[in-house]
C-alpha cells in the first residue's frame, strides 16, 4: 500500500518545518522567495497536493466562488451569453487562484434559496448573481449579511454595490440612432422581462433616440415579454406585425431577434431591418445573419471575477464597479 505524501514529508525534503510548508502554501510574504522556492521543489518531486478542506478549516477561507444563474441548467446551452460570461468569471479565478460552484435557480426565489445556502454552510467565500431586478431580495439579504458579492448589471442602488455592466441606455440609443440614419422612421421594439433593469434602460435609450430625432413611441410596435427566448421574440413579432408593419425591429437580446426573423420569413416580409443583443455566436448562422450589439460577455465576466476577488483580499478597495463598452456588428438583417 502507497502511503499519502504529508506535509511533514514535504517539510523534511525542503529542509523546514511544518508550519513554514503550511505558510508557503498559503503564500504568506513572511517567507522567503528562496524558501518557498525550496518548498515548491519539495512539492512538485514528491507529488504533494494540499488538502483543500484543511486549509480553508485554518484560513477560515475556501477560495470559492459561488454563481447564481438564473435559468435551468437544460437552459443553459441555449442562451451562449451566459456561457461567455462564465469563461470570463472562470479565467480570471483561475489566475488568480480561486475556484468557481455554480448553481441553476429557475426564478428569484430559488436564487435565494441557494444564496443562503451557500452562507449557511460557508461554502464559498463571495458569490456573483448573474441579473439585476426591481426590488432585488437577492440583493438585499446579501446586504444585510455583509456576504461579499459582485453583480452583473446594474443596481437599484449602487452605493455599496459591487457591479459590471454595460451603458444599455446608451447602446440601445446608439442602435436606434444608427437605424434612423439609414433613413427609418417606424422602428419596433421586443425587450425582455419589465422587472429587470437591463431592459428598462434599453427601452429608455430607444425611447430616447426617437425623441431627439422628433419622432413618436407607439404602443403598439413595443412589446415586452417574459423570458429571452425564440418562442416570446416569434411571439412579439407577429403581435407587432399584426398591429403595423414597421420598417426596423430592435430587440434586446439575440433569441428574441431569432423568433422575430422567423415571425418575419414566415410572413414574407422582405427589407425588414431587424437588430439584436449580446452578438452571440449563432448571430451570423442565422439567414440572413444577424447585426447585433456587441456586449463582450466575457469581459463582463472577467470583471465581475476581478471586482469580488479584489473585494476579498483588499477591504478599501477604490473600484467597485466597471462599465464595458459595446459596439454595433453590422451583418445581412441591416440591409445595405
């Protein structure tokens, strides 16, 4: 029988003590360079691989991260947006020397129930929610549990909030800008879900453009739906097709322009401008390939990660938020 190679095996190779293998481990700046190089040595010829759970019962520290995603998991592969995020918050983590736990809740309160979960049983030591709502309970048990977290999207309060996001007002105002230019007058629009911010600030900035080119919102080429998905956008768009044909449809998320092209191709409809959000890589399969905004969701990801890590090993940290820009990527549904 192979016996496990212990921390006093790896002490007695480096030439040092226990409790100095236990410090190199946790990258304490009392020791050397030239001892934790011998430690690290020792380590790798041995083959010696620290016991986790040990070191976070010492350290009072997991070196975790927990993620809330807001859908099932069976979900997950449909939407590429969270995907993209979760490569971002994974790559940085995994420099840095955290490591992430994900978990799927199909609606706020499920969100909430593995939050505290996840406090109760001190599981991971920050936790990063994935959408911002109106009147967030996510939000606020966080901060009245003082438990460090980082939010992607904006927050109902920002003070005291960590948070990553991108202008939405701005970059759905530059949409419609940039449709108006190209000489249309009657744009419709399919958003998300009421309740969260990242539709109410798109729907601002479109609302915002058609003003400052003199031209009027009408009710009827507005349609919100519940969920981001090809059936609400397929939905949405043959309600707007019903009421008025417009000229220019923007959405606010990719799916929904999916189900508003296939509502259009059913219908026939040619030279239709059709716009979507989040420019995820199905965008240019779809016939005709999708212009969509450019949201860099890994990059969201990435400082989201940045922001909560910073969090935990700096208390008066400066930053606590990060805007990332956007673009406009012009494909086949803008037509020339």
């Amino acid at each position: 029988m192979v016996l496990a190679v212990t921390m006093k095996d790896v002490a007695k190779a480096a030439g040092v003590s226990a409790s100095t293998v236990s410090r190199v481990i946790s990258d304490s700046p009392q020791i050397s360079d030239a001892t934790k190089e011998k430690v690290y040595k020792a380590m790798e010829e041995l083959k010696y691989e620290p016991n986790m759970i040990a070191r976070s019962l010492a350290s009072n520290s997991t070196n975790i991260l927990g993620v809330i995603l807001p859908n099932a998991e069976d979900d997950l592969f449909v939407n590429p947006f969270f995907m993209q995020a979760m490569k971002g918050i994974s790559v940085h983590a995994q420099k840095r020397g955290y490591y992430i736990m994900y978990v799927f809740a199909e609606d706020e309160a499920e969100e909430l129930k593995f939050i505290k979960q996840y406090i109760r049983s001190k599981l991971v030591d920050g936790i990063i929610l994935m959408t911002s709502r109106e009147n967030d309970k996510c939000i606020s048990y966080l901060k009245t549990t003082r438990q460090p977290f980082v939010l992607i999207g904006r927050p109902e309060e920002p003070r005291d909030t960590l948070w990553v996001d991108n202008d939405n007002f701005q970059a759905m105002y530059n949409v419609v800008d940039y449709l108006i230019k190209k000489g249309h007058r009657d744009i419709g629009f399919i958003g998300g879900p009421a309740n969260l911010y990242v539709t109410r600030d798109r729907l601002d900035g479109y609302k915002k453009a058609l003003k400052m080119h003199g031209l009027y919102e009408d009710g009827g080429s507005i349609k919100l739906v519940e969920e981001f998905s090809q059936r609400c956008g397929y939905d949405a768009m043959r309600a707007i097709l019903r009421y008025v044909t417009p000229s220019a449809v923007v959405t606010t998320d990719d799916l929904l322009a999916f189900g508003a092209n296939a509502a259009i191709c059913e219908r026939n409809i040619h030279g239709l401008d059709l716009i979507g959000f989040n420019n995820t890589y199905l965008a240019e399969y779809q016939t005709p390939s999708l212009t969509s905004v450019d949201i860099n969701a890994e990059e969201l990801g990435i400082y989201a990660a940045k922001l909560l890590i910073d969090k935990l090993e700096n208390e008066d940290m400066p930053t606590t938020h990060y805007v990332i820009d956007t673009k406009i990527v012009e494909r086949d549904s803008t037509h020339k």
